[in-house]
C-alpha cells in the first residue's frame, strides 16, 4: 500500500528548465502552491505587546525521514524587536532583530506539507542545559549516519547582531528525536552553516563549512568522533583552522548573486552522477532572472539557492556548479511581505534541510526570516541539468 507520504509527495512539482532571453539556460525549482507551510502562528509563537498581537518567527529547519514520516527542527523565537543597523562592510543599512533566544522545536508530518510539534521536544541554548553557548540554538543542519541522525547546528556565544566571532558549531545526535544527547561545540573558531557528509569517503569524513564568505572542504582526521567529542580534538579543529586555505571549495565573486558570501545549505545528497551540494549564496539578483519568476525589476541584495556536483570519490573535485541561481525570493512572504504575511527580514530564500522520496528532492527553506517554505524538483532533473549546462569544463 502506498504511505501518505508517498501520495503527497508525487503530486508535488518537478521544477523546470527555462530559457533567458540572452540565451541562458536556468533550472527553476517548484515552489509548493499553499507554501508557506509552517507559520508562526500554528504553533503559539504570538505574543500581546501594547495591546497589539505580535507574532514570532519559525524557521530555517533542517528535515529528514523518520521512517514514513517526515521530522523538521527550525529555529523559533517571539517577544524580539525589530531594528536596524549600518553594516560598515557592505556601505547599506540592514535589518536586524534584537533580544531574542533562539530554540530547534522539532515538527513531524505524514504528508511532508502539514506539520505539528513532535512531542512538544525542545532544544534549548540559553544555559539551562550547558554553558557553552547562552545565547540560542540555530539552523540545526540533520544528518542521518547509519541508525543515528547528527544533529549539527549554530550555537550564539553572543547576542545576535551584536558583533562579530559569535556562532559556533554545536554537535548533538540522535535515534528518535525524544532523546536528544548534546556533545558539544567547537570551541577554536567562528562557523555557522557547518555540514558534514553521511558516510565517508575512501576512509575519510568530510564536512563543509563556511569561512565567510566562502564555502570550504575539510577532513575530520579522527573521523566523526571529531564531530561527537570536540573538545578532546582541539588541536585538530585548531589545525584544520590554520590550514583552511588549502581546503577552498567554492568561492565567491564569480557571479553577481554570490558576490557578498555563499555557504553550505542542506544535507549533500549522494546521487549517481555525484554528491549534489545545495548552497545559499548573497548578492545581487539579475533583471533578466528576477523577470523569469514574473519580478520587475532585479534584487539589489538577496539570498538565492544555488547547487553544485562533486565527485563521488573525490569530492573535492567540482563537476558542475550553477551559473544562475535555481531560486530566488519571488513571493510576498520570501520579497517584502504584505498584510498576509509580514516578515522580518527581506528578500531571504534560506535552504536549510531537505528529503529523497521516490523521484523527487523536496527542499525545505526559510522565508523572510519568518516561515518555512516548500521547494521541489525531480532529483534526476536537476542533477541533469547541472550536467548538460553547468560543467566545470566548459
């Protein structure tokens, strides 16, 4: 008998190929016709502030399969402010979001579209359960490894938005998501976006990181025990640190919609032709795409999802890498909100987990900083396309 999951997740879209009019080629994913699919306010994030309702934010999770069910831990926050600040590295005001913790509230769904607190679970960073980090939990990246899942996320040993050197990576796992163990963080360096591969590679355990502003490939040299007890590994992080150099990925700067930074978004899918990585990327966002998703004029600044190939046995090695971004911000609740859906920060597409079922690649995103969003597409599709049009070699 077909699951629920199964059934729902065959009617979702495939994503298509378009032509520019420069002659371009460009993969568009489907974004889901009820997105977004989980809001602040189906789960009690809303607040009373001077008589007036507030409501929070849900959002950045990452997602895997729990059997026939799918399991989505995005980061959730209320009673914060909304401000701005002058961001002296970019020349621009920007958006910011003041006094708030974050929590990971882990959500299940049979359908992969309508979800719900799974055992009303929480994941705290706000010194209850440990003093490493006092300041939230964030964008927890899930990584199936065997019968366990790895649960890697970004710890804040500061306020957010309040100066730089405060995220760092926190390492938790589990078998059901009802028992959650905390391993640690690491201590040596700043990194968000931290995601390692599910199995290694001729004997090695990769992981991706981004140094800002680019995306990097290590090696854990004591293997994924480096990841569950990192604090006895300190000379190794320390060491990997010292040598990141040598371990550049991707790099920024090639292209107007990764001009400011790019990082590691979703889990990296091991597919036939190669391990699928989907990344994020910050710049500006051409005319003539923002015109292929019905948009008037182009992005000044947004994020965009973007997605290379790296060979199966040797990842360090690029087969293919977009030239084009393949999703912008294109809906009032990813652009800059609208009496339906107000949002906190604008032009943000943030992929954070994502899910294999049958034929289809179905992405989870945050949303203006606010909702989680559905992408999807046929995995064969998009591998396909980045073959045909997007080869490092020409």
């Amino acid at each position: 008998m077909t699951s629920i999951l199964d059934r729902s997740v065959q009617k979702l879209g495939d994503g298509e190929v378009l032509s520019l009019d420069s002659g371009e080629t460009i993969f568009r994913l489907d974004s889901f016709e009820d997105n977004p699919v989980v809001k602040p306010q189906e789960l009690g994030l809303t607040w009373q502030e001077n008589g007036e309702l507030k409501t929070g934010a849900v959002f950045n999770g990452g997602a895997e399969l729990l059997g026939d069910k799918v399991i989505l831990m995005p980061r959730c926050h209320q009673r914060y402010r909304k401000g701005k600040f002058f961001d002296e590295k970019l020349g621009v005001e920007r958006t910011c979001l003041e006094n708030y913790i974050s929590e990971v509230w882990p959500l299940v769904s049979e359908d992969a579209i309508h979800f719900t607190r799974f055992r009303n679970v929480v994941i705290r960073g706000d010194g209850i359960d440990h003093r490493d980090f006092t300041y939230g939990i964030e964008d927890i990246r899930i990584v199936k490894c065997g019968t366990r899942y790895l649960l890697v996320g970004c710890g804040k040993v500061s306020p957010p938005f309040r100066g730089v050197d405060a995220d760092r990576i926190a390492v938790y796992s589990t078998e059901d998501f009802i028992n959650i163990s905390y391993h640690g963080m690491v201590e040596p360096f700043d990194s968000r976006n931290a995601v390692p591969f599910s199995e290694s590679v001729k004997g090695e355990h990769h992981i991706l990181l981004r140094f800002n502003p680019n995306i990097h490939l290590a090696s854990l040299e004591a293997g994924i025990e480096q990841l569950l007890n990192p604090r006895p590994h300190t000379e190794l992080w320390n060491k990997l640190y010292a040598q990141r150099s040598q371990t550049l990925l991707l790099e920024v700067g090639h292209y107007p919609h990764e001009k400011e930074k790019i990082g590691p978004s979703t889990q990296v899918i091991k597919t036939k032709e190669g391990w699928l990585l989907i990344y994020h990327a910050v710049g500006e966002i051409r005319a003539d795409i923002c015109d292929a998703y019905g948009l008037a004029e182009k992005i000044e600044r947004g994020y965009s999802v973007c997605a290379a190939l790296l060979d199966l046995e040797e990842p360090r090695r690029v087969l293919c890498r977009t030239r084009n971004p393949i999703y912008i911000p294109s809906h009032p609740y990813e652009l800059q909100g609208n009496d339906e859906y107000p949002l906190d920060v604008p032009n943000v597409v943030f992929p954070v987990g994502a899910i294999v079922r049958g034929d289809k690649l179905i992405i989870y995103a945050g949303a203006g900083d606010k909702y989680v969003s559905l992408l999807s597409c046929n995995l064969d599709s998009l591998v396909g396309y980045l073959r045909e049009y997007c080869s490092t070699n020409g």
